[in-house]
C-alpha cells in the first residue's frame, strides 16, 4: 500500500511538471500567434514554479514575449508590463547562466541585436521626455538605455560594434543629468574615436570650468587649478584642430573674457568676427573687452558697429550711453575744482549741457528694455540733475521714480 502511494505522488509530481512545462509551450503557441496577454499570464505562472525556475528555455520564452511587448504598436499590448526591456534582459542572463551547453546561443544572438534597437529607442524616449520636463531622472534613464546598449554590443553575443552616436549620445544625456563626470568620461571616448569632436573639446571644457568654479567655492582652490588648467587644454587642442569651428571660438572668447586676462579673447574675437562679420554679438563683445582694457574710444566704435547691425541691441545701447556719461562726469570733475564763480557758472552750464545730450542713449535703451533697473536708476539721476534747468526732466523723474517702485 505504501509502495502504491509513492508511486501515485510520484506520477503527481511528474504530472504538475510536465503540467507547467507545457505552460511555456503553450505560451509559445500564443506567442507565435501575436496573442502576447495569454502568452505573458501563461510564461509567469510557468517561471515562477519550481520545476521552470532552473530551466534555461523557460527563460528564454519570457524574455521573447517581454520583449516583444516592448515592440509591439498596440497600446493594449504595451500596457501589459511597466518595464519590459528590464524583464526581457534579466531573462536572457538567466538563460546564459543556464545553458551550459550553449543550446540557445543563435537565438540570443538574434534577440541581442534587436536588444541595441530597442534600448536605444528607449534612450531616445527618456531623454526627449527629459527634455519636456527638465527632470534629472528621465535623463539618467538614458543614460543607463545607452550604456546597455553599449554592454550588449561588447558581449561575446554582441556584433562587437564600436556605435560612435550611442556614446556620444550617453555623454549628452548623463551631462543634462548633472552626472559631470560620467558625462566627460564618455565625451573622451568620443574624441579618441573623433566623432563630434568640435563640439566635444568645448563641451568638455565647460564642464571642467563649472568644477573648477565649485572647486574654489568650496575652497579647494588645488583642485580648483587642476581643472581649469585642463580646461584651458582642451579649448586651445580643440580650436588648434578646428579653426573654424564657431562653437570653440565661443567658448575661448567667453573664458578669456571672463578671466583674469581678458586682452586675450581680442585674438579669438577677431577669427570670430573674420567667420561672421555681420554678427553683431562679436562687436559688442569686442565692445566689452575694450572696456576692461580701459580703452573706451574703442569700445564705443564697437558699440556703434553693433547699432549698426542690430539695433535692437539693448546692451550695445546702455553700455554706449554709459561711456558718453564717464565722459561727462570726468569733465564735471575738472568743473568742480574751478574756484572762479564766473568761470565755474559757464563751464557747469555747458556740463548740464552735455549730461543732457546723454539722455537719448538711456531713454533708447529704457525702450528696448523698459523694466531695466539700471538704466531706470541712470535716468532717474540724470533727470533730477536737469529738473531746474527744464520742467520737462521734473515730469520725467517723477514717471521713472513711479516706475522703479513698481519694480
């Protein structure tokens, strides 16, 4: 009786495995079908019972219907797994640590290559939907997209194809994600396989000046150097290999403008200008560095290049109007220290006169910018000087003093 027993619990047992085994066969026959919710509810119930989770083609079936999922163009289907990739490709590990005897090896071959499609159009998802909503995380989600795809294509299953715009494309999106030095790493391995390498040399390098920045902030002005230092590199290797390349010309002209030693945006500033003359933002920046080098005379020729070619330039306009103004305060300097009452009269006269003349400058500015401080607080001051002389600036200052307080 006892023997009878074993042998009835034996049959059992031999019967639920086969009873789940032919779950994976029928979730093939569903699969085979396009039918992919019968063939998912069948696969999972399948793997997750003891006598599928070591078998290599159980693995195999769920990670082609996973996949599928992912691919298919009906949205009843794709609504059937949040992250199918994922399950897809934790389903192919598993049938490679299985199968020993590598009896599955063409098939995941064939499921590898369109792997790389398939997560790179998920990289291309996350980060286009990154873009829409400025968040870190659907960026870092392509990141890690485009690194498997990397991974697949490196593996023994892989083409052992090197893909240039998927790493480039790693790079851009783990920048956009705040992951600096993840993002340089892949921009260096774009440039030893130069692709995009204009763009890339100045990339690289505004990152490294944005660390530099946090480096001396936080007070580690050794690190601070280092990374400046290489940064300044890569500029000058970059435009030393792209002369031409606009983008490079921007980033030397900016660092230099913004540093410690501006005369030497003056060089960068006229191969741009030579590029792109009748681009008006060169002049005005060639306007701005005339200013730091204390050369307002040229300053202002460049300034007046700038209204030439866009007058709209509210920059051009207010820093203009600023260098006729030092002018007169320099010359309401030298009045002041007259101590003949006569002489002192007529020579104020004429500086009320040129502060006058100033005017026009600011109040073409204020119309190009009409919520401007600055040139709200210059008006404001000139009108005031000039209340006495005409009733007209009286009216005037008391309409920019009621502006500014809206402010």
């Amino acid at each position: 009786m006892k023997k009878l027993s074993f042998i009835i619990a034996l049959l059992l047992c031999v019967n639920i495995s086969f009873a789940q085994k032919g779950k994976v066969t029928s979730a093939v026959s569903f699969f085979t079908q396009g039918k992919l919710d019968k063939a998912k509810e069948l696969i999972d119930e399948a793997i997750g019972h003891e006598n599928c989770v070591n078998w290599a083609k159980a693995y195999m079936v769920r990670g082609q219907i996973y996949q599928a999922i992912f691919e298919t163009q009906d949205e009843n289907y794709k609504k059937l797994s949040k992250d199918p990739l994922s399950v897809a490709w934790d389903s192919y590990q598993k049938v490679i640590q299985l199968d020993d005897k590598n009896k599955f090896e063409k098939d995941l071959k064939t499921q590898y290559a369109n792997l790389v499609i398939d997560f790179t159009n998920q990289g291309v998802v996350c980060y286009n939907q990154g873009m829409k909503t400025d968040d870190t995380k659907d960026f870092k989600d392509a990141v890690n997209n485009f690194k498997r795809v990397l991974e697949i294509n490196e593996s023994p299953l892989g083409t052992q194809k090197v893909d240039t715009t998927v790493i480039y494309n790693a790079g851009v999106a783990a920048h956009k994600a705040g992951d600096l030095d993840e993002a340089i790493k892949f921009y260096k391995k774009s440039l030893e396989l130069n692709y995009e390498a204009g763009k890339i040399y100045a990339m690289v390098a505004n990152i490294l000046l944005g660390q530099s920045r946090a480096a001396n902030e936080a007070g580690d002005s050794v690190t601070g150097k280092a990374k400046q230092e290489e940064a300044v590199n890569f500029l000058h290797e970059g435009h030393k290999l792209y002369p031409d390349d606009n983008y490079m010309l921007v980033e030397l002209i900016n660092y230099y403008l913004m540093g410690d030693t501006p005369a030497k945006a003056e060089e960068f500033l006229d191969a741009a200008i030579k590029q792109e003359p009748n681009k008006a933002e060169y002049y005005r920046a060639k306007g701005s560095l005339y200013e730091k080098l204390n050369q307002p005379e040229k300053a202002e020729a460049m300034y007046i290049k700038t209204l030439e070619l866009n007058p709209n330039d509210f920059f051009a306009q207010y820093n203009l109007g600023n260098i006729h103004l030092n002018r007169v305060i320099e010359d309401h300097k030298v009045v002041q220290d007259i101590v003949d009452a006569k002489e002192y009269n007529a020579a104020l006269d004429k500086v009320m006169e040129k502060y006058e003349a100033v005017i026009p400058y600011f109040e073409k500015a204020l119309e190009l910018n009409p919520n401007d401080k600055n040139t709200l607080t210059t008006l404001k001051e000139l009108y005031f000087r000039l209340r006495t002389k005409n009733k007209v600036y009286q009216e005037k200052y008391d309409k920019t003093m009621e502006a500014l307080n809206s402010l």
